[in-house]
C-alpha cells in the first residue's frame, strides 16, 4: 500500500494497492470511530485498475464492517470473476453467497465508481445489502446476512481486499475520493 499517489488521481492524492502470489489475497482496512448509534451505511469511492487485473484478478472485495455488542457485522461485497456476479458474505456462516447483481471484469486504465448501501438492522444481529450501484449502474440487492458473536470491542470501518488468481502475477489498484457515510 502507498498513499498520496499522485497519478493515477482523481483528487491529487489516491491510495495504491498491490498484491501477488499464486491464490493469494491481500486486505487493507481502515478503522474509524466506533459508534453504536449508526445503522446505515453508504460508501462511496472511485477505483482505478491497471492492465494486469485483467488477467491476475480473482475478485476486489469491498466491506464495511461494524462491531456492536460483541457481534461482528462483515458486511462485505466481492466482485466474484470467474461467475461474472457480486457476491455477499454472510458472517455466520463464513461463506460468500452468489447475488443475481452481474460483475464483469472491470476495463483497466479508468475510473470506476463504487456505491453501496447497506444496512445493521437493530436488535436482529443481521445486515441488509440494500443498492449497490456501480459506473451509475444501480441495482437492489435485498440479501440480508447473519452477524457472528465473537466478543470484539466496538468498532466500525472499511477495507479493500485484492484475490490474485492462480496466474498468481500481481496487479495494482488505486482508490481515491472514498467516503462513508452513516447515521
């Protein structure tokens, strides 16, 4: 990871990720404030791949994650190569679950922007994927996942994980104007 990157940038100054390894899987997160009071989520953020993703990448994994009352609310979306789709992750059960919202690789050399929309429904200890837009493509998720009790203090952030396929040569990514928004 190299932050302040000035090319390539939409704001002067974007993230750069990297990994490689045969199989391998790279997460970077990034720990706010822990605030039980919030239970909706937007993130938003624009990514930049370079010409290797198109034959190195598995998925690109996007979470937000909060963790309240002990429980662990991963709320994570993976676009999934090789089937084409985003898939949710379920906490509960530590398995990704294929969604109906298509992913196709993404074109190198370009901005792409990411949009979510997810949900903790209080009192339930389960999560809502709600919208998920991509490029302005938007689409109604409606999948709801099961928080996993693991004791953790509160804490709330995002993360980015790069999946290298069994090529196993590396690829970059940039990301730059990210936000999330709660309430």
């Amino acid at each position: 990871m190299a932050q302040n990157q000035g090319s390539p940038s939409l704001s002067g100054s974007s993230v750069e990720f990297y990994n490689s390894g045969v199989w391998a899987n790279a997460l970077w997160w990034n720990k706010l404030d822990a605030n039980d009071s919030v239970s909706n989520f937007l993130w938003d953020f624009y990514f930049y791949l370079d010409d290797a993703s198109l034959s190195s990448a598995q998925a690109l994994e996007f979470d937000v994650f909060q963790a309240s009352g002990g429980y662990n609310y991963m709320i994570g979306l993976e676009c999934n190569y090789p089937p084409g789709v985003w898939d949710t992750w379920d906490e509960a059960s530590g398995q990704w679950i294929h969604s109906s919202v298509p992913c196709p690789q993404f074109a190198p050399n370009t901005w792409h922007h990411f949009q979510s929309y997810v949900q903790r429904l209080p009192n339930t200890q389960t999560y809502k994927y709600v919208t998920l837009a991509v490029d302005g493509n938007s689409y109604t998720v409606n999948v709801t996942g099961n928080a996993k009790y693991l004791a953790w203090s509160d804490e709330l952030g995002v993360q980015y994980q790069l999946d290298v396929n069994a090529s196993g040569a590396g690829y970059h990514m940039w990301v730059d104007n990210s936000n999330l928004t709660v309430w």
